[in-house]
C-alpha cells in the first residue's frame, strides 16, 4: 500500500559559537518585512467602468452557528426592463471583503481591446448579478448560504421566467457548485438555474507550496501585524484555504500526513457527497487557465527556486520534487536552530499544467531574496481539478502531468470544458476563454 502524503521538519543546530540574536537584529529583519497577508491575488481591472445599478445586502442562513454576509452588483442589460435574465458569478479565493467594482472591472477587461466578457452577455441580455462576500476566508459553507440568498433573491425580483446561471471564479465556482447541489438536496429548494458555469474552480483542490506555506507561518511569529490586525499567514490558516488546498500544513513546525491534515477539508468533502457533489440539474460548464496538452511550467522538481541568506536569517525554498522518500523541499532558520523539511510521496505539483499564481515570487519579494524572473510562478489550480475530472480529491489518484484525453472529460463531471492555449495567470480572463462562454451561453 502506497504511502500517505506527508512532510517531515527536522532541526539542527547552528555551529559552536553563535548566539541567540539581539533585539537590534530581530528588530532589523522584522522591520524588513512588510506585514501584510501572502498569497492573495486582488482581482481588480482598469479604473472606472459602469456602476452598479442597484446593490443587494445579503445573509446567509446559520451555518454552524455562524452567519456569513455579503452583496450583490447588479448591472441590468437594460435598467428599465429591470432583472430579466440574471447571470450569478461569485467572487473568490482571497482575504477579507470582497471588491465588487474590482471584480467587475477585472472580468470586462481583455488585452486585445474587444468587448469584455459582462460587455457582451449584457449585449445578449443577461443581467450581471455579481455575488460579494464580507469575508471571503471563511467557511466554504457559510459563504454558499449567501449565494443562496443571491439565488433567491434573483428569482423573487426576475421578471419573466428566465431561467439562471449561476457559477463563480476560484473558489467561488466551488461555493456556488455546493449552493446549487444544496438546494437540490432540499425538496423546497428549487434554484431555477439552467447553467453553471466554473472559471479555474479548484474542484479537487487546489496548491500552495508546502515550504512556501510553513515559511508564512514562520516569519509572521517575527513580523508586527499591520495596521488591520493581519499577518503573513492568515489566509493560509483560514477555513476557506484549509478546505480549498489539497495539502496544507498548520504551522512551521508540523509534521505528518498533509492532505488529510485539516478537519475542516475532510468535513466540506463529506458535506458536498452529503449535498450530491455537484448539482444535476443544470448543465455544468467549467474552464479551466491551464493547457489541455500535458505541457506545464518549465520549473525543475527538487531544484532551488530561490536561496535568501541574511546576518541571522536563511529561507531556502524548493519546487515541489515528485513523490519519492522525504525529499528536500527547503529550509529556514532566525536564531540559534535550522528547520529543514522533507516531503514524501508528494507530485511535483508546481510544474504540472493549471493556472498559475506567483507563488514563488510573492515569498522572494517579501524576503527581498533574488529570484529569477520564469521560477516567480508556480501552478495554484492543477488543470486536471479546474476540470474537475473524476478521482479522488483526498488521494490524488490522477498523474496531473498528463494530457487530458477525451475520455477523461467525458467521465468527469462537467458536461463542457474548455482549456486556455498556454497555462496563464489563475482568473485570467483570455480572448479564449471568453469566446468560448459566450458561445455556450448565448449561442
């Protein structure tokens, strides 16, 4: 029987002779790193762009005891006409509130200089009903019972019988995909959606490099939080990363199984098999930043990605190697002891095609360590989970390296998917992509 994923710390000793290091020079590395939170992408496009015609407060009923809150953005296709043929997208993965405008503005905008993607299906008619949330970090559960508010508060105010598309970008396609299947799992809760649609949706998880992970955890316990209360780690512990990420650690110094170490990941899963994992009744359309072809990112398992050292301080970081016997993956040390960490039976996640996020490169900025411009990006959403192809989501039982074939689609549990021609940044909104959406949705 294969082993379980997991990661191992070890700590040595620096050599004879060195001391614990002053308040001086702790006080010098802190004031060096910025204390902000790492790993956040902000969506957010050109400046200006239409304002929302009208903005929905929204709440989720309890979740646990917990009652999450959001928005809404409604753009009508014509204001006097009112909501006629709604289009539910949901924010993603981030932390903190969501930015609406932003979110807007990102979506609309394309390089080439054609219409953007809410542009052309408010030509075709569709209302844009953009669904926000207070915190975006919380419980993937909690967030889905305010999409459920959008939902029904879309279908009381529609006027005709329109049916929906619902559907998000990031972990937004996976907190509507739990809404929708939710209230089909209910027999009160009809959602009246005829489509759903994903953008680079994590539906197997999604990955952050575990040393990339630990150092997170490592430097904010020498860093001040910043003026909101905030520090380096704080997504990396939230509900949503936990739930979201295949593999995930809970501090510096953990050791141990890594795909199975987060209660709340194994909790969601079994609440979504609980809800019917995805909804049946619409068809499930998702795309996915990466490529289709087995071509990932030129990044060389097991090398160093980038090698800082400072007077008392050291980060090594690693690209993930494949599988194998606790494998180096990096290191790091301030003060008197070194923690270097091995992995095992962990793929090279970080080259396999998907969409991409600078994972690598925020860490390095945030150290001031030297990097190399093509080592900056590693893959955050494996193409084989953005098209949520059929394997396990706890055991990986799929090789994300390779090709997608037709067959492989065909099983999965999405009825269409389209791929991006080059593995771009995770959310990039390409001439691709949009073209594709649009065509399936408006024909």
């Amino acid at each position: 029987m294969a082993q379980e994923p997991r990661i191992d710390v070890s700590l040595t000793a620096l050599k004879e002779g060195q001391s614990e290091p002053t308040k001086a020079e702790l006080a010098e590395i802190a004031g060096s790193l910025k204390p902000e939170v790492w790993f956040t992408t902000a969506l957010s496009g050109e400046a200006g762009g239409r304002d929302a015609d009208v903005v929905w407060d929204l709440r989720g009923a309890p979740y646990e005891g917990r009652t999450a809150t959001g928005q809404a953005a409604v753009y009508y296709a014509n204001p006097k006409l009112g909501l006629r043929k709604p289009f539910l997208f949901a924010d993603g993965f981030n932390y903190g509130p969501s930015d609406l405008p932003g979110l807007f503005s990102y979506f609309n905008t394309v390089a080439d200089g054609r219409p953007g993607l809410f542009d052309q299906l408010l030509a075709k008619g569709y209302d844009i009903v953009l669904i926000g949330f207070t915190e975006r970090h919380t419980h993937i559960q909690a967030n889905a019972e305010v999409a459920i508010a959008a939902i029904q508060r879309a279908i009381a105010e529609r006027k005709g019988d329109e049916r929906l598309t619902v559907g998000g970008v990031s972990m937004g396609g996976i907190i509507t995909r739990y809404a929708l299947a939710k209230l089909e799992s209910d027999p009160q809760g009809d959602h009246q959606t005829a489509n759903y649609l994903s953008f680079d949706s994590p539906h197997n998880g999604a990955w952050i490099p575990l040393i990339l992970q630990q150092m997170a955890y490592f430097f904010e316990d020498y860093t001040p939080a910043g003026p909101d209360g905030v520090k380096q780690a704080e997504l990396i512990r939230s509900p949503a990363a936990q739930q979201l990420l295949w593999a995930w650690v809970e501090n510096a110094k953990y050791k141990g199984p890594v795909a199975t170490a987060s209660d709340l990941r194994k909790e969601f899963l079994a609440d979504l098999d609980r809800v019917g994992n995805f909804p049946r009744i619409p068809r499930k359309l998702g795309v996915s930043n990466g490529r289709r072809d087995g071509v990932g990112l030129p990044l060389p398992a097991g090398e160093v990605a980038f090698d800082w050292q400072a007077l008392i301080a050291s980060a090594t970081a690693r690209f993930q190697p494949n599988k194998g016997d606790k494998e180096r993956i990096g290191g790091m040390h301030l003060g008197l002891a070194v923690r270097r960490s091995t992995t095992t039976e962990v793929p090279a996640l970080d080259s396999v095609p998907g969409g991409t996020l600078d994972s690598f490169g925020k860490v390095a900025t945030a150290l001031k360590a030297k990097i190399a411009e093509e080592y900056r990006s590693g893959t955050f959403v494996p193409a084989v989970s953005a098209a949520a192809l059929d394997f396990d989501p706890v055991q990986w039982d799929v090789d994300p390296a390779a090709a997608i074939s037709d067959a492989a689609l065909q099983n999965g549990h999405l009825d269409a998917v389209k791929f991006d021609d080059a593995n771009t940044e995770h959310s990039h909104v390409s001439r691709v992509l949009v073209d594709w959406i649009v065509k399936q949705l408006a024909g």
